[in-house]
C-alpha cells in the first residue's frame, strides 16, 4: 500500500486513507444524470430544480416530465415572448394559436393576449389540465401582458365514405322497313 501517512498516524487517519483511496472506484454516472432522456425517473424532480422548471406536477405522466425538462432551457431563453407561451403550451400536448391585443377584432385592452387552442375528441381531460395549461401560459409571458381568454376548440377526424352508381338503359326494336 502506497499512502503519505507518517509512521505515527493513528488508525483513523489509516481509515480515512483507504477509504478516500476507493473514491475513484465509484461509479458516477454525472452524464446521465444531466439529461432528461436517460436520468432515472426517480431523480427527474432533482433534475427539474437543476433545470429550474417554473411549474412542475408529481402526478405527470415520466413522458411529460422528460419533455418539460428537456425544454426548460428553451422556454427560458425566450421566456417573455410568445414564441416561449407556445413552446410552454406546446409541450402539454396542445397546439395553441396566441392572439395579441393588437391583432384581435375588435382590438383588445393594450398588452393583453388570448390563448386558442384546438383539441381532438378527447378534448381537455379535467380541470387541472386547464390549471396546467393556464400556468404555463402565465410562467412564460412577460410582466405587463395579460391572458384574458383561453378558447378550447374541439375537431374531430373521421373518414367519409362517399359512393355513386348510375345505371342506362336503352331498348332498340330492330324491325324490317315497311
């Protein structure tokens, strides 16, 4: 055993020694542990803090906190802006249509915006999804600018089947001149 210890080191400082030799043999997997995609599930809150997620449920599903995560740094560079509303709503699995004052019809209470949103059949499944949705929005926006309206569209998608026939008939009569 190789070490620096003095000849009079007393048996603690000898555990202190071999213990801190083995360090290196730990396996830390710093790597992993800094991406969304392969952090194990149970540490995802720890990483979401490192990440500094403004809004963050338990109760997600380990898909939506993988995605939240992953766009985190995102939402944050543009965090103001309405590029980074739609990213934070995008990410909830809704395509949303951001309409600012200006540009609503009639024109709206300066620096406000409304939030459109078009869903499939399943449509929004309870009232925390809406919670949800309304703070990402309101994490994301400026200081100054107001959501006023959120309005939830419904399509449905279904195949249409269309058939046609038609039918001629004609009767020739084939007879000798008279």
């Amino acid at each position: 055993m190789s070490d620096l210890l003095p000849p009079n080191a007393c048996s603690e400082e000898r555990d202190v020694s071999l213990t801190l030799a083995r360090v290196n043999d730990v396996e830390t997997p710093v790597r992993e542990l800094d991406d969304p995609a392969t952090c194990p599930a149970a540490l995802l809150p720890w990483l979401a803090w490192a990440e500094s997620v403004d809004d963050w449920n338990p109760d997600w599903s380990e898909a939506r906190k993988r995605a939240v995560i992953g766009a985190s740094r995102e939402i944050h560079e543009r965090k103001g802006t309405i590029a980074a509303i739609k990213s934070a709503i995008d990410i909830l699995g809704y395509g949303a249509l951001l309409i600012e004052w200006f540009d609503q019809v009639p024109p709206g209470d300066p620096f406000t915006f409304a939030v459109e949103i078009t869903v499939d059949q399943v449509g929004i499944a309870d009232a925390e999804m809406y919670d949800d949705l309304d703070a990402a929005a309101m994490s994301a926006k400026n200081l100054r600018s107001h959501l006023t309206s959120v309005r939830v569209d419904g399509v449905s998608a279904a195949t249409f089947y269309a058939a046609g026939a038609a039918q001629s008939a004609d009767t020739v009569t084939i007879a000798p001149v008279p």
